[in-house]
C-alpha cells in the first residue's frame, strides 16, 4: 500500500458530538446565546476536529509550497518566471508579507522548494534559526523539488501520474513532521509565477465552471493578459482533456508541483486530526484535489478569507465553506491563513477564559 492509499484510509470524519458539546458550553457563557456568531461556530469546528469541547490552544505554523509553471510562457502573468526563486529567497531572509504577519502570529514558517526553476540562497542558517517565532523557519526553505517546474500544459500534461503522487507524499510527509512536533494548526499557503492559470483550470474541471468564470487576473494582468490565459487555459484543457472523475488525473494534467504538494499537506494533516487555514485561491484549488480523493478531508478545512479571484467563489461554493474574512487579499503566500489564526485563538479564548453564568454570579438568559 502507498502513503497515498494508507494516509486516506486514516483520515475519519470529524466529531459531531464535541461540537454540539462545545456548543452547550458556549451557551452557558455571560452573552446572549449565539450572540458571538461566527466565532462561536468556529469554536465548534475547531471542538470536532480534536474530539473534545475543550481543544488546547496550539502552537501555529504555516507552510508555503513554491514551484514553477511551464504555461508562463504563454504569457499569463504580469511577472516573469525568475520571481518564484526570487521570493523563496525573501522568504528564507524573512522579509516577505507572510513573515511580517507570522511573526505578529507567533506562527512559524515552513518553506518547500517543491519546483522552483533558477536558483535561490538559503542563506545565514545561525541568522535564521536565532527565534522560534521569528516569522522564519529553522529549515528555512525545504528542497524537495520534483523538477525545474512543471511543462507547458497547454502542449500536453504538466506533469506525470506518478510525479503527482510523489508531490502529493512529500505534502503528506511534512504534515506528519510538523504534527509529530507538537504543532496544532496548520495554514497553507503558495507562490508560483503563473499558478493561478493552474488553479484556474483545476476549478474550471473539477467545478464544471466554464474557464472564462473562473479565471482572474492573477498578479494584475491587463484585458489582453486575460484573454491570453484564457486561451491558454481552454487549449490546454482541449489538448489533455482532464477526467473530473479521477482527480488525479485532472492534477497531473493541469495541475502544478506546489498545488500537489498542498494537497498532501491537507491529506497528511486530516490523517493526523489537525485543523487547516486554507488562504485563498490556489490553496482552495489543492483543496479541491484533497476533498476529491478522501472527501472526510472537508471537515478540517477552514477558509481563511475570500479573494477576489472569481475562481476562488466557485472553489468556496464547492466545498461548502464560509470566509472568515473579506479583505480585498490576492497575495497568496498564506498571508489570509495567517491573520485568520487570530480568529482561531480567540474562539477558543472565548471557550476556556469566558466566565459562565453561574460563576459570575450573573442571571442566565434564556
């Protein structure tokens, strides 16, 4: 049996009855009942996933998957290829928009090289390694590259059955690293020239959205940009005719090495019974793949925010999920899944510190 085949035998729908347990306990809380909406609910999600009304409060991470993709060349991006190294090197250094808001977070960063074409420094590992909670990993950037990005989609597939599969174990791998370390919540995030024409197509197959809904413009494209990545998106899907029936099929096809890769996070981190932040578009396309291989995935699923990619709609509608936040945000990088973890904590805040009717010595409402 595979790591694929024995992860998704291992993950087991949440606990129902530790949310409706967490519930009754919120209700005893001084507030009207319900009256803290959202944060309530989420305390409940959180309640079913670790099977008890009294989740710990946990230590945070965030990993972001980096690759390249073949169909830049189509001309699909405002930035030329030779960004993604770039960017994993400002990760490694620490000066990107997700360590800025990891730090704040106290959440460490977990950076892989699942494909990046060129080359990026790792740099001062003593510098890195100087704080746990330094919004920088103490493996500053992983290499686990599956190839020099992946191939042009629209000529035929971005990659192998098999190649898939290994991005797939690698993501599976680091879930089950960061839950042997005590780690309790997991965001995920990307960055990849080119990747949101990837998770364009894979929402357009596995949605059955026509491409032109679907498809945004990504790093900020002009009209023309758009309809380039349009038409690339639909040659591509004409040229490999992806089986929406066979998800792996479709990830090979259209997919990318970091897209993978996060959606073995996600399998590896419902195997291992741990909440997920999703960020937004491209982390919601590798959702998508997770869900449709194993779909008691779903219930570990948390949807950080909404982008404005209109692909990203469609992935929400799909999975049944809410936003936690609206904020205008198209970074990616797990940037969303990052400041979302603040509404993590204080769900469960609410549960553990908030006084009960009773002990405040203050009349219960009905």
């Amino acid at each position: 049996m595979t790591l694929l085949e024995e992860t998704c035998r291992a993950i087991v729908p949440v606990d129902d009855e530790a949310a409706r347990r967490m519930q009754q306990l919120l209700d005893d809380k001084t507030k009207p009942r319900g009256s803290l909406g959202v944060l309530e609910d989420l305390a409940c999600r959180m309640a079913a996933i670790y099977r008890t009304e009294a989740p710990p409060l946990p230590r945070k991470a965030v990993v972001v998957m980096a690759a390249d993709h073949g169909v830049a060349e189509e001309g699909v991006s405002a930035y030329p290829s030779e960004v993604t190294a770039q960017m994993v090197q400002n990760f490694a250094a620490g000066g990107a928009a997700i360590n800025v808001l990891a730090r704040q977070a106290e959440a460490r960063v977990v950076v892989v090289d699942m494909g990046v074409r060129g080359v990026w420094r790792a740099g001062s590992r003593e510098r890195l390694e100087s704080s746990h909670h330094s919004g920088r990993s103490r493996d500053p950037a992983r290499q686990a590259s599956l190839g020099s990005g992946t191939a042009n989609f629209t000529r035929g597939p971005a990659m192998s059955k098999e190649t898939a599969v290994r991005g797939l174990e690698i993501g599976i791998g680091v879930a089950g690293e960061l839950a042997a370390e005590g780690t309790g919540l997991l965001g995920i995030g990307d960055m990849g020239i080119a990747n949101t024409t990837s998770a364009s197509a894979l929402t357009a197959v596995l949605c059955g959205e026509a491409v032109e809904r679907v498809t945004g413009r990504g790093t900020g494209i002009d009209d023309a940009g758009r309809q380039r990545k349009i038409q690339a998106i639909e040659r591509a899907l004409a040229v490999n005719r992806p089986n929406p029936a066979d998800p792996l099929d479709v990830l090979a096809k259209v997919g990318g090495f970091e897209i993978a890769g996060l959606a073995g996070v996600l399998l590896g981190a419902a195997a291992r019974r741990l909440p997920v932040l999703l960020d937004g578009f491209i982390t919601g396309a590798a959702a998508l793949i997770a869900v449709r291989l194993c779909p008691a995935v779903r219930g570990y699923l948390i949807a950080s925010h909404r982008s404005v990619e209109p692909g990203h709609q469609a992935i929400l509608r799909d999975l049944e999920l809410r936003p936690l936040l609206d904020l205008d945000l198209r970074l990616g990088e797990g940037t969303g899944a990052v400041l979302a973890m603040y509404l993590v904590e204080a769900s469960l805040r609410i549960a553990h510190e908030m006084a009960t009717f009773t002990a405040a010595g203050v009349t219960s409402i009905p």
